[in-house]
C-alpha cells in the first residue's frame, strides 16, 4: 500500500509541471480581471446568443456604431455618417485609416462580407434573424456603403451596433470554422489566449484608432459560482463582477475592498396573462379579470421592500429607456376594493382559483420572493393562486414558446439590445408570436404602423397610442423596469453600463 | 486470468453502448435544443432552418445511427455551440478532472489510512471516537459548503491562497482537500471495520506466535488483507468522486469536463454530452476493470474462483 501511495505521490509531481501557470509577462498593475459565470461558446459573436459573446466581442470587434452611454443615443463608429436615400436605402461613410488586427486596412467590402456572411441562409448564423430585414449590400467605392432593406427599417441604425464588422480576407480565406476561435477585428483589444471554461486572456491593441485603453491587459476569468465571485472580489483576485445578488450588496460595500455599482438594464418584467388563450379558455381572456390582478398588487411597495430599490415601476412593459416610452401613462395603484368590484362584474363575487407559474431567477433577481409577495396581493383581491414552480429555465422557455405556460407565468424581455418599443411590442405582444401571450388587431395594427416609417415623429405618437392601449386594456400584470447590479474592486474607475455591455476600454486605474 | 481479462473486457463494451443509446434517449427526450440555440425573438422560419441544419428532422433511430458508426472512429461530430469538434472539446477538459479525482484520492487515503488502522487498534478508546466523530462530521458536510468555507476563511480572512482557478500548485489546494473530505469518511470506516476483522484472524494469532513485531504484524500482515475491500469500493466510488468534482469544480472555478459535461446538458449541446458522457464512462469503466484485475492480483482466491 505505501508503495501504491508513493506511486499516486510521484503521479501527481509528474503531473503538475504539465499545468504550469501562465508564463505571461503582465503584472497585476497593468492587468484588469474581468469574471464571467460562464464561458462564452464562440469568439464569432454573430454565431452566438450568449450575451457574454456579444460583450467580449465589443472589446475586440468594433461596429458601426455605438451606443453613447451618457445620451443613450446611437452614434457613429467604424460608419462616420448615415443617412436614408429613400424609403428602402441607406447610405452609410466609413471611416478612413483603420486597420484589423492581421494589419489589412478596413474597407467597405468588409462591410459588405460581413453582412452577407449572416445573411447567407445556408449558414448556420444565430444572427441572421436580427438583420433579415436587409435584402443586399452594394459598395459604392472604399468607404461609401449602400443598404437595400425589404421595406421602411426604422431599426437600422439602432441594428449597426449589433453585428461586429470582420475581414473579408479572413472570411475568405480562413473560414468560418477557424474564426470560432481566432476573432481578428479592428477594437481596442486582441485576444492573446483563451483557454476553454478557464480564461481569455486580452492585450492592448497599440494600432487602435481611437483612444487607448487604460489597461495593457485584461483578463477575463470564468467563474460559475457566485459565492467564489464575490469572494474573489473581496480577496482581490478579480475587479468586475456582475449580477450580484441584493442581499450580498451590503457585503461588498462594507468591505473596504469593492463597492456595488447600480445601473438600470433595458430589461423589463412583467406576469404574461394568455389573454389569446393560448392553451385555452381562461378567465384572462376577460379584460376586467386582467385589470383585477393589476389593481390588487402593491409593485412600488414590493421594489421598495422586498427588492431593496432594486426596479423602475413601469406603466405597461415599454421601458423608460426606449425609444419611444410615454411618460403621460401612469402605472397602475393598488386598490383592492376596484379589483373586488371588478372580479364581481366579471361574475366572480366569491374570488377565482388561478394557476402562476413560476420560473426560477435566472434573470430577475429576488424573483422568488416577490413572486410570494405578489400572489399574496392577488390573493387579498379574491385571487386564490396555486403557485407552480418550475425550476428549469430551460423547461421554462420551452413551455412558454409552445404557449403552454398560461394562464400566469413570470417573463421578462431584454429587447435584444434595441432600444426601441419596437424591440418589445412585436415579439411579446403581436397576435401569433413565439412569446407573445396576447393578440389584439388594433395593437396589431399600431405595431405595423410603427415599424413601417421612417419618421421618428410620427413613430413616437404611435407608441404613445400603443402604450394607452396597453395600459387600459391591462394585456399583462406589469411590474418594473430591472436594475443591473455590478461589483468592482476599489483599485478602478468604472460605472455599470444601461446596456449590459461591459467596455474594458474605459476602465481606469483609480490613483493610489 | 486471461479468460477472467476478456469477460471483463466484453462485459466493458456492453455497458459504454448501453449508456451511450440511454444518453441518447435522455436527451432527446429532455427538449428540442433549437429553442435553445436560437435568439428568443428568431422566428418560425428560423427555428425551421436550424432544425434541418443540424439534422434533427431525420427519425431517432437514423440519427443514433449516425452518430455510433462516427463516434467508434472517433468523431463525435461538432458542437452546435462552439461549431469545433466535440472530441478535441472533451478531451481538452479531461485532464484538469482527471487531477482533481487523483489529487482528492490521495488526500482522502492520506486521512483515512492513518486514521483508520488508528482507530482499528484503539478500538473505544477516546481516538477511536474522535475518528468516528470526524467522520460523521466529514459524511454530514456537503462538499459545496466545505468549499465555500474554506474559500472564505484562506482567501478572503487569511490572504494566503487564491479563491479559485487553475494552474498553480496553490489552487490545488483547497479544491483537493474539499474533495478528499468527502471520501475519506467512508474510506476510514472501511479501513476501520477492516483491519478490526483482520486482526481477530487466526493469521494474525500466528503471526504474533512467531514474536513477529507488532508494527510488522499490522503493516504486513493485517493491512495488506484489509485492502482488499477498500480497493473494491474505492473503484465503485470513483464514478461518486467524478460526481464529487462537478461541485467542486464549480465552486473552485476549475475548468473541467464535469462543468463541462453539466453545461452542456444545459445547453443541449448533444455531440458534446455524447462524447463526455461515452469518455467518463470508459473512464470509469476501466477504473472498475483495473481495480478487478488489482484485487484479482492481491487475492488468488478471486481469480480462481472466476
């Protein structure tokens, strides 16, 4: 047996030098550690819907344009100018003397590579349903684009931000296999190594034409576990951490070591209610039910308390964020002698049995207790809710999708980045949508309206008229707008991002 | 010997084929990975293209096909997610597990070894019951919360080792020791209850007879037949061990195959769970096999009696 020891003893010593530590010269001054619960699956942002993927590839890939984080507005990046020729064209001005990675200068066929690459249906590009809605791409010289769209795309520009420009060189002759690994983009940062589920580690782009980022390198560490997160950030091992969750904040800020930076995301939650019935009749379908559960939940009360602060009531599920959200249309105040009355009319004088169905807090922190808290409400109205937990997300999406989730269940959309009612109205409440529990032609048609002009006015008072709708119509129990909250260690200068997108350009050293 | 050998070996491939169809199964019955794979907001048009793309409109039975005749020449397709061979994917995490499941044995035989025999001899004696305390604490404490205590007292109150990751022999550390506590309570019982027996055999009587040393006695006589059975179950509980390493792979941010392997049956990453699920289980399989042949070699009577 001692000799079975010695062996394992010289196995393990013969092992360890084989997963020797990074040999990299980069000091801890210089380098900024990014964490991540899981690891991205593919450095081809276009091929993913991580969002993770997005981020990382916002520090490596640049795109046509940005969002400006102060104004909330999209402006030029990679394109110095846009501008419609028509209804169904747009004319987008590259900028001149930037170069990829690999050296080779970017140019409009760039450009148009990269479209046509997640255009091509062939392709299996996860992407391609965001930018459908462009038939062709056509270069007019080196830095002068046009865009042909099938019909008025309102949400072109708010799209530039969305697909990462690549290099035609490299989609030619490297391919589509090699660039899952090998991202060459023209941003502010390259990827000097990534190894799977552990690390990427980034360095400083010194050809980059824009400003210089502050640190030489990052490194990004994949970390599943939240507790380890938070106590790598209180142990100095790591500088940005997200999601944390509410009761840890006080820990973090009480450490001396990090503090908790807060953020309102573009996400917005909400109780679907199958008013379409969907998986058949229900008492949503009826319109006083539905205004019944929003008159009988006390939402301010619950983002005080039970959230900690941590939500931004909304009127109907348009976020204040987007483009488009009407302030004039009040959220709803609790009132349980309305939601008696109104239960009473509906011919439910003795209260009503309603199936939730509850999902598990993948996205919206503190979902299980203000899910308590919010069928206690119902249930002072004459609501008597049998709570159904479902603890897999991914059970979750599939019932949801195949519109078997009703008549109650929590959702919460992301807008995909797009900061547009558009973004929201079309998939969670037009009439026979994957995610969309409700249907009403005259929303319907307002929808179409919006997303078939160009003329921002004009969208504007659509959406005004959609969220009035909304509102009167209560579609679904709405609750908040979320609140994004990041953890960064003392020794940086940094702010959480409304859109989720961490940019390790602009983090800086704090002075010592 | 030989014939015992080849009815493992042959006993060995039914079972890799069998988990395989059963892994198969599962996941095909769990859900439809393009719901998964796809932008929530992509459309029916889309979701439609995906499935054809990945073959997944074909019948079961075509695809198991497909799949087996590619995966015993070692091509267990491309990962839906990461568009790169499944193979080289799994096959790139192993070692790290591999390590950690090797480095938490030895660990759990360090404490248990010593401590067993220790408790074997002192028989109700008060280290005899601080062993057994030791153990119900060990059998009691989930790995998750031993892991987040010791992350919380070394790297966030005492400073002196890093909270997670992988590379340096200091991270080896806790996750190592983390994984050891939660073998080496059975272990010690098994090492205890052992050579307890062995000692009261008549061997052992002669051995003491013949004024051999006592320590001989243990070291020689009783411990070498007390190994016997905590070989055999640490063969059983290396699958336990391998269960062992998810948690505490995701505790200590170690970037292995059982993160790996969880993360994509979350994902429905089907060629990458197929392929890490048909390598741990000839990981394992052949562990057991080993152990078979290794107590088949410590102890004649098996081998002839098989």
């Amino acid at each position: 047996m001692i000799g079975m020891l010695s062996i394992l003893a010289v196995l393990l010593l013969t092992l360890s030098p084989g997963i020797a530590p990074d040999s990299t010269a980069q000091t801890k001054d210089d380098t900024l550690v990014y964490a991540l619960q899981s690891d991205i699956d593919t450095w081809d942002p276009p091929n993913s819907v991580l969002r993770e993927a997005i981020i990382l590839g916002y520090n490596v890939f640049d795109h046509l344009a940005v969002r400006d984080l102060k104004t909330r507005k999209v402006v030029p990046h990679l394109a110095t100018s846009w501008k419609a020729l028509d209804d169904t064209t747009w004319e987008v001005k590259l900028r001149q003397g930037v170069k990829f990675h690999d050296g080779s200068p970017f140019t409009a066929r760039d450009v148009k590579a990269s479209f046509d690459r997640v255009l091509d249906p062939t392709k299996k590009m996860t992407a391609r349903g965001n930018h459908a809605k462009i038939k062709s791409v056509e270069i007019v010289d080196d830095y002068t684009v046009r865009f042909h769209t099938d019909g008025p795309y309102p949400l072109f520009v708010e799209r530039l931000t969305a697909l990462v420009m690549a290099s035609d060189k490299v989609i030619r002759e490297k391919g589509h296999e090699w660039m899952q690994e090998h991202p060459i983009g023209t941003g502010p940062y390259k990827l000097l190594k990534w190894d799977r589920k552990q690390e990427h580690l980034l360095v400083r782009n010194d050809d980059y034409w824009g400003p210089k980022p502050a640190f030489k390198y990052v490194r990004i560490r994949i970390i599943p576990e939240q507790a380890t997160q938070i106590a790598e950030l209180l142990s100095g091992g790591v500088d940005i951490i997200k999601a944390v969750p509410p009761d840890q904040m006080d820990v973090i800020s009480k450490s001396g070591q990090a503090r908790v930076s807060v953020s309102p995301i573009l996400r917005t939650a909400m109780l679907q209610l199958d008013q379409a019935a969907r998986g058949g009749p229900n008492p949503f379908t009826d319109r006083r039910i539905r205004q019944a559960a929003n008159l009988s939940t006390d939402m301010d009360g619950i983002i005080k308390h039970v959230l900690n602060g941590l939500g931004d009531r909304t009127a109907t599920a348009i976020n204040p964020m987007a483009f488009g959200w009407d302030p004039s249309v009040k959220p709803y105040k609790q009132d349980i002698g309305d939601a008696k009355k109104l239960l009473a009319e509906a011919g439910y004088p003795n209260g009503i049995d309603i199936v939730f169905n509850e999902g598990p807090p993948v996205v919206e922190p503190g979902l299980r207790q203000t899910d308590e808290a919010i069928a206690a409400d119902l249930t002072k109205a004459g609501f008597r809710v049998k709570q159904n937990y479902i603890g897999d997300n991914t059970v979750v999406v599939a019932r949801i999708k195949e519109g078997k989730q009703g008549p109650m269940f929590d959702f919460s959309w992301g807008y995909y980045s797009v900061f547009d009612a558009d973004a929201i109205l079309y998939d969670i409440f037009k009439c026979g949508e994957t995610y969309s529990y409700y249907c009403n032609p005259a929303l319907d048609d307002l929808i179409i309206q919006g997303r078939s002009t160009l003329d921002q006015k004009k969208r504007t008072e659509v959406y005004a008229k959609a969220q009035r709708l909304l509102f009167d119509d209560a579609a679904y129990v709405y609750k908040w707008g979320l609140r994004g909250v990041w953890g960064l260690s003392n020794r940086i200068n940094y702010e959480a991002p409304p859109d989720e997108v961490d940019r390790m350009f602009l983090v800086t050293p704090r002075q010592k | 010997m030989k014939g015992y050998a080849l009815r493992q070996l042959v006993q060995l491939a039914v079972v890799v084929v069998g988990i395989s169809m059963l892994a198969f199964a599962i996941l095909h019955v769990i859900g439809d990975p393009v719901l998964l794979l796809l932008p929530q907001n992509a459309g029916r048009e889309e979701y439609e293209r995906y499935h054809k793309l990945l073959g997944l409109d074909r019948p079961l039975y075509v695809q198991y096909w497909k799949f087996a005749s590619q995966a015993v020449r070692g091509d267990f397709g491309k990962s839906w997610y990461t568009d790169t061979p499944a193979f080289g994917l799994v096959l790139q995490r192993m070692p790290p597990t591999i390590y950690l499941t090797l480095a938490g044995l030895g660990v759990a035989l360090l404490i248990a070894l010593p401590l067993g025999i220790l408790a074997a001899l002192k028989r109700h004696s008060a280290v005899d019951n601080f062993c057994t305390l030791i153990a119900v604490a060990g059998q009691a404490m989930p790995i998750f919360w031993l892991g987040i205590m010791l992350i919380i007292l070394f790297a966030v109150r005492l400073h002196v080792l890093p909270a997670s990751g992988y590379g340096t022999w200091q991270q080896f550390l806790m996750p190592a020791f983390t994984l050891g506590a939660f073998l080496a309570p059975l272990t010690m019982r098994l090492v205890r209850s052992g050579v307890i027996e062995v000692m009261n055999m008549e061997y052992i009587k002669t051995a003491r007879a013949k004024g051999v040393d006592e320590r001989m006695v243990v070291a020689k006589h009783a411990f070498r037949n007390a190994c016997i059975p905590v070989i055999t179950v640490l063969g059983i509980q290396f699958g336990q061990l391998l269960g062992g390493a998810i948690i505490t792979e995701t505790v200590f941010a170690w970037p292995g195959v059982a993160t790996l392997t969880v993360d994509s049956i979350r994902n429905q990453d089907f060629p990458v769970v197929q392929c890490a699920v048909v390598l741990l289980a000839l990981v394992i399989v052949v562990v057991n096999f080993a152990v078979d042949m290794v107590v088949g070699l410590i102890d004649p009577r098996i081998r002839v009696s098989a």
